[in-house]
C-alpha cells in the first residue's frame, strides 16, 4: 500500500470531504501515466492499492509531490493482531544492521485491547529478540511506525516527508504575472500549496528584444506545471507599450506606470481566465518598484485583490526555495525580458498618488491596456505529458 498523511485538511470540520475530493483527484492525475491504482479513503488516510503495481517507489515519489499531502510512505497491510504485526517486523529487520530502533504505535480507534504504549513495548520486545540493537526514543536510525485500525494494520519505515497546504485547486484561481526571474516562480508555487490552481501571465518585448525571455518561462512553466498538472500561460507583447510609455513619461516615473499597466492587463486576462486575483514575486524593498510607497501606487490601479505571498521574504530565503523545487538554475539563464528595456537608471522610489496620476493623464490607457490584452496568445502545458 501507499499510506498517505495529511494534516492541515484534517482541521477543515465541514468542508473537510471536499478538500478531500480535491486531494483524491489530484493524486490520481498526478500518477494517471503510471498505470491503474485502486484510491480509498480511511480515518484520516488516503489508501492506493498496489499489490499489483509495477513500480510502486515511483507512485510513492509522485503522491509525495502533491500540494495537500503531508507525507507518503510504502506500508505493509496485514490483520490488527499482534502476531500479524510481529511478522512484518521480523521482515523489516531481518539481516540489518541497526545501532538502534524505535516503535511508533498508534490506534485509530480505542477499542483495540492493546493501549500504544503496551504496542510498543511488545513489538520492542520482539526486535530486541532478533537484532543486536538498542532502543532510541529521540534519534533512532529505525524508526518502525504501526497504525492499527478495526480491520486492518499498516507497518512501514522511512515516510517521505510530502509539501503539505491544501491540495491545488480547492481555493480557487490566480494570475501570477511570471517574470522569468527567481522570484517569481516561488510565489506561484506557494500559491499552490495554498490551494490556488495558477494561471501564468508573462510580458515580453519582442521583436524590440529577443524571444529568450519566453522560451525560459515556458522551460518554467513546465517545470511548475508538475505541481499543478495543467497550466495556462499568456504571453503578452509589451514592448511597443513600453515605448509609448517612454515617449511620454519621465524616466523617474517609468517603472511605477510600466507595473500600473501590467497590473490592469493581467487583470483583465486574468479575469478572463478565471482567476479571481493577481499573484506577484515581490518582496518589500528589494528593488525600487517594490518599495512601501510604490506598492501603494500600483495596487490603486489594481481592479482585483493582488497577493504578494514573498513580501516579508529576503532573496537569500527565495533563492533557496528555488533551489528546492528545481526553478533557480532555469530563472538564472541569461535573457532579455521587458525589464531590462527602457528601464531607467534611477527610477522614483516613493511616487505620490497625485504624480502618478499627473503622468498617466498624458497616456491613453485604455487602449494600452486593450492593446496588451487583444495581442496576448495562449500556451497550454500538461503534466504527465
């Protein structure tokens, strides 16, 4: 059996079945290429079948990769007696080596005529029978863990440790605005694990800059897409928006009224899409369009709620979350995007609501924002492929 855990779904009362249904269909979809697996569901567990199964390590790897799950181990099934239990023990630990060892006894109901502790006790008995070895109860180099339900028991060792949160698409849809950069991707994918199915949205500035800038977010996007199974991404042409903007707005001011502009193309894309808000990489103070001040301002041109989930993060936190999902060695690759053109050497750090609104006045807004969004084209990726 694969025995999966979650944890933060367990605290949902009411809404719990379906957070549940969302987990379910997103395991099956993440191991659909793998071949056929029986899923059900017990107190507090999801179950997959696979006595059958050719290559069980590989649906242990891809469960353990689902938003919602909180750890996935390979567990051996037998009837709740003792004895049964002993057997799969004594198979666990037969021919190893083990400086020392602990039991993790647990019972889903408490009618078992054993308590966790006499469990233990018993089956530490057991090993301490067969095995040169030592009990640990802080740091054990085997840690044997039994659950014991009415009708049946799991054995197992070595749970992978899964990413927890919710399982993706159980609290609805955004529109992260893709970058290419390393932030970026991170904060899409912790929208993820927050239950969020994302929408990608990236600005480029071809034919005034190369289309490297694209072919590194797609590289991302499919990467990303293994977290989510399916993906959107909107490639929205800036550049000939960018040198309206650089016709007419002083460069001090250009950052802030480029991001202004973005924020309301997502937002219509992203409302086209489905999405219900807008989802960004960046972290307070990190660059001079993410400053307190211009925050404020660009927010004020949002029409849907934007969420910033790296705001209280430095890059240093960033960069080694992207290392842990695959993105940083992707995001680093040299290439021009839209923020490196027309972009100028010190841009406004703290711009007033009445001096953004003085600059912007010179522009046809409207139709800029209309123009990004009637000249978007859509890619679709999948995961398995």
């Amino acid at each position: 059996m694969l025995l999966v855990h979650y944890h933060e779904l367990g605290l949902k009362r009411g809404n719990r079945p379906l957070f549940l249904r969302h987990l379910a269909r997103n395991l099956r979809q993440a191991i659909a290429d793998l071949g056929p697996v029986n899923l059900r569901q017990v107190s507090g567990r999801l179950l997959l079948e696979l006595d059958e199964h050719p290559d069980p390590a590989a649906v242990r790897d891809r469960a353990r990769r689902v938003c919602g799950v909180a750890s996935a181990a390979l567990a051996y099934r037998v009837v709740s007696t003792v004895e049964a239990m002993k057997s799969v023990v004594a198979e666990l630990v037969e021919g190893r080596r083990i400086e020392s060892f602990r039991i993790s006894a647990r019972r889903a109901f408490k009618t078992y005529p054993l308590t966790s502790v006499e469990l233990n006790r018993q089956l530490g008995a057991f090993v301490l029978e067969r095995v040169a070895t030592r009990v640990d109860l802080r740091q054990p180099e085997l840690e044997i863990h039994v659950e014991v339900m009415p009708a049946e028991t799991f054995v197992y060792v070595d749970p992978e440790p899964g990413p927890g949160g919710l399982p993706v698409g159980a609290s609805g849809t955004v529109a992260a605005l893709l970058s290419g950069g390393i932030d970026s991707p991170v904060a899409a994918w912790r929208m993820m694990k927050r239950g969020c199915r994302v929408v990608f949205v990236h600005f480029h500035s071809v034919p005034y800059l190369p289309p490297t800038s694209q072919a590194k977010t797609r590289a991302l996007v499919e990467r990303l897409t293994e977290w989510q199974y399916d993906s959107t991404l909107v490639l929205v042409p800036f550049g000939e928006i960018q040198r309206e903007v650089v016709l007419t707005v002083p460069p001090p001011a250009r950052v802030v009224v480029y991001r202004r502009l973005m924020v309301r193309i997502a937002g219509a894309l992203a409302r086209k899409h489905g999405a219900v808000a807008l989802t960004t990489g960046e972290s307070l103070g990190q660059v001079a369009s993410q400053t307190l001040s211009n925050i404020t301002r660009i927010d004020e041109a949002a029409t849907m709620p934007i969420l910033r989930p790296l705001i209280g993060m430095d890059k240093l936190e960033i960069t080694d979350e992207a290392r842990r999902l695959g993105t940083f060695e992707i995001s680093i690759e040299p290439d021009a995007d839209c923020c490196t053109l027309f972009v100028p050497k010190h841009p406004a750090t703290r711009m007033s609501e009445a001096e953004v609104g003085a600059v912007e006045a010179r522009l046809e807004i409207p139709r800029l924002v209309a123009a990004g969004c009637d000249g978007a084209s859509v890619e679709v990726f999948a995961f398995p492929a």
